[in-house]
C-alpha cells in the first residue's frame, strides 16, 4: 500500500529495454494488422510496404503511413458500424464507445475484454502516484453515456478494487446531496464541473472543502496539469489533491498523470509515440513542440498505428519522478486543428488560459473566438469578471488582461468583457475556442 509505483519494473525500465520492447511490439502489431485488419491491408499495400520491412523503430515511423480519424469514419459510414478497420470477428466486442462527434461524425469504438482490462490499467498509474488505494471509494459525477472516459476510468477503479457510487443522471445539486450522504475519497469528473460543483456547493450552505472527498481526478478537458491556476482553484475547494490523465478515447488512457504535477506520462506499456512536425511530417527534437503520433497496443478489435491525436505537445524523456516513460510537459499545449498565429507568433491555447487563470477577478468560464483579419490570424478573449467586480471595472480588466498577454507572450490579443454568468456552461468538454475564420483557413496547418 505505501509503494510509490503501480509497477516499478515497467514505470522505471530503462529506455534502451524500453526501446526494445517497442520494436518487438511494433513489428508484432505490423504483422497482425496486416493479416486481420482490411483497412491496414490496403495501406500497407498502397505503400508498398510488408512487415518484414520494419527493421529498427525508425523504420517504423518514417514507413508505416500516418492515419488520422476522418479515415476511420469514413470507412465506417460506408459499411458500419466498423467497417474494414475491425481486425477481427465482431461477435467477440464486448464494449461499444463512441466519440462525442463534437468535430462531425462521431467515431465507433469497439473494444475486446482484452482491451477493456488494458486500457482500464492505463488510468491506475497515475492514480496510485497521486496516492489512491484499494479503500478509496469513487464517486462519478457524470450521466453515463457512450463515452470512453468515464467506461475506462470504471474498468480502472475495478482493477484497483475500489468501491464505485454512479451520480448517473442527478443534477448538480443532486450530486452535492449524493457525496455528502454517501461520502466517497474520489470525485471523478471533468475539471471544469469539479469547480461548477463547488461554486453551487457553496450556493447551497455546503463547504466542500470539508466534505469527505481527498482526491479529485479529471480528464476530458485541459485540467490541472495544462493549468496550474486550475488545480490550485480545484485544490482550494475541494481540500483534495487533484490528479489528470490524458487519455483520446479511440487509443487508451494513454498519459497519466505525473506526481510531481507539471505534466503527464505515456503509458509506454499500452503505446508507442513520437513528435512530428504538422508542417513537415518530420520528428521533432525533445523539448521541442510537435503533434503526437501514437500507436497503441491496447486497441487489438480496432488497431491505431501512426495516428494522428491533433495534440501539440512538448516531450522530455526524464523526470525527478523516477519515471522513464516519456514525459508530456504541461499535457497538451494545443491542438493542431485550432493552431493560430498571430502576427508571425505561434500562440497556444493553454499559454493564454494560465494567464487568465492568474487573474482572480475574473471567472473559471471564459472563450477564445478566432477569426481573420487582413490575412492573419486574431484571437479575442471573451471573459466574465466575477460579480463583484464593479462593471466601471471591466474595462480596466480587459488591459490588465491584454497587457499581462503581451509581456508574456509577446502578442496584443483583444480582450472583452461580457456579463457575468452569460457563457455557456458544460458537463463535458467546454467548449473554449470559437473558430470563426473562414474552413480554408481552419486547418491551414495539417497536411
Ligand atoms: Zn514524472
């Protein structure tokens, strides 16, 4: 119980033992997919590729092609519900997710039993870091629905053998009422919803902080380990230590979280990954910023190989953990999809979301709304002051804010006030960027 590691052989394997556990892998999933995985098939034809080709790990990034999403969507769509990408007979899925479709089509997600354990286990490391144990009893304060996140975390807190309570369908206050009556350690839900349901605890007489809850754990969102101002907020209120993984429901749990709270790390027993250039399609340096390809070993009904995640992220192979697995500073920085420049300066989503979180005026809802204004990029921050703040003030915010953005970095963003409590709130995924530019220039940085 007092071990810091969920498996010290795995967490701490040096790289070069790392390394060579991935080339077995990989060439073991090349040639599984090619024999049962239409989809891969053809891929690998058209490339002129045969797995016998993939010799060392450099081989494997530089020959098996890059896959991206839409691909698997639209292979389902014509012949569903999964199409030539399943890799093997369909009576053996046990488990059926889909993504929440906020980009278009959602994605079907079958999984095996074998699957379901693995990626359940990718969540535990990152549990056990934080301090979770067998006696520890989790509360989901989510309405169930097809989504990965919540299954995975369920399977995870089985392996774990915690007791499990399901806030299913209660409103807000509901599952305020819930954990104060039944008193559960671990409050699983996404960071922002932790932090509406303290806002509405204290609305109610009820102080959290005092509450039974010791732990909180979050996904689906940038949470406290992009946000530093975050997990403090979800700390403060709570009285609890906050832990985040990384996971994309269609690959694993793939990152848990890192103890020491700066970032996550890859799961490199359930997947291999690497940075690449969205300009180029070249690997990036360490330390540098790249999308994160990932392949994973946990997806044997619908394999993922070279596929694309659409997160920037910055890799560093140490960390005073202890950890050898690669370590994603800061979780995801992000997102290809969104990538704005501004006057020639790249500026990532998280960088301006940790400023505003500095300012204690102003609200944990917040947007950034995109657009094109003679021929570049502009991004405007709407924000919510909190009410107390006197409305003569909002104006004074707004350069505060603006200002605290270029001394940081170095650009002029425009920043608006608007009336607290107008943004919209979510249970899942709150919806930060508003893309308003014209769609050619949407994803003018994917190849
Ligand atoms: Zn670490």
């Amino acid at each position: 119980m007092e071990a810091k590691f969920w498996n010290r052989h795995t967490e701490t394997m040096p790289r070069a033992k790392l390394d060579a556990l991935h080339l077995h892998r990989l060439q073991a999933l090349c040639h599984y997919v090619y024999e049962r995985s239409p989809f891969f098939r053809k891929k690998f034809d058209a490339a002129r590729l045969k797995p016998g080709d993939i010799r060392t790990l450099e081989d494997f990034k530089r020959k098996v092609p890059i896959t991206d999403k839409s691909e698997f969507i639209d292979q389902q769509l014509a012949n569903p519900p999964y199409g030539p990408t399943l890799a093997m007979p369909e009576e053996l899925i046990v488990h059926h997710c889909e993504t929440s479709g906020t980009t278009g089509k959602p994605l079907a997600i079958p999984y095996t039993m074998y699957d379901t354990v693995r990626y359940g286990e990718s969540w535990i490391y990152g549990m056990w870091a934080l301090g979770i144990r067998p006696t520890d009893t989790f509360y989901f304060a989510f309405g169930w629905g097809n989504f990965a996140g919540f299954w995975s975390t369920y399977w995870a807190a089985r392996r774990i053998g915690c007791r499990v309570i399901s806030g299913g369908g209660l409103d807000t206050k509901g599952h305020i009422n819930a954990i104060m009556r039944m008193k559960p350690t671990v409050l699983i839900s996404t960071p922002t919803f932790a932090l509406r349901m303290a806002a509405v605890a204290s609305e109610m007489g009820v102080d959290v902080s005092k509450s039974s809850i010791k732990f909180t754990y979050h996904a689906g969102e940038p949470g406290p380990t992009a946000l530093p101002a975050m997990r403090e907020q979800i700390e403060r209120a709570w009285g609890a230590r906050a832990g985040e993984l990384l996971g994309i429901a269609e690959v694993d749990a793939f990152a848990p979280g890192c103890p020491v709270g700066d970032g996550v790390h890859v799961n490199e027993m359930n997947n291999f990954t690497w940075s690449m250039d969205p300009n180029t399609g070249k690997e990036v340096a360490e330390g540098e910023i790249g999308e994160n390809i990932i392949t994973s070993y946990s997806n044997s009904a619908q394999p993922l190989l070279n596929y694309r995640s659409h997160d920037l992220v910055r890799r560093r192979m140490s960390c005073s953990c202890g950890r050898t697995w690669a370590k994603l500073e800061g979780a995801v920085l992000g997102r290809t999809d969104f990538m704005v420049t501004v006057r020639g300066t790249n500026v990532y989503q998280t960088a301006v979301e940790n400023l505003i979180g500095e300012i204690p005026e102003v609200s944990n809802s917040y947007e950034l709304v995109l657009t094109r204004e003679e021929d570049n990029d502009a991004m405007t921050v709407k924000f919510e002051p909190v009410r107390t703040v006197n409305p003569d003030r909002w104006d004074d915010l707004a350069r505060l804010m603006s200002d605290k953005i270029h001394k940081a970095l170095h650009v002029r963003l425009k920043c608006e006030p608007v009336p607290p409590d107008t943004l919209p709130r979510y249970e899942l995924k709150t919806k930060r960027i508003i893309d308003q530019r014209p769609k050619e220039f949407r994803r003018a940085l994917d190849r």
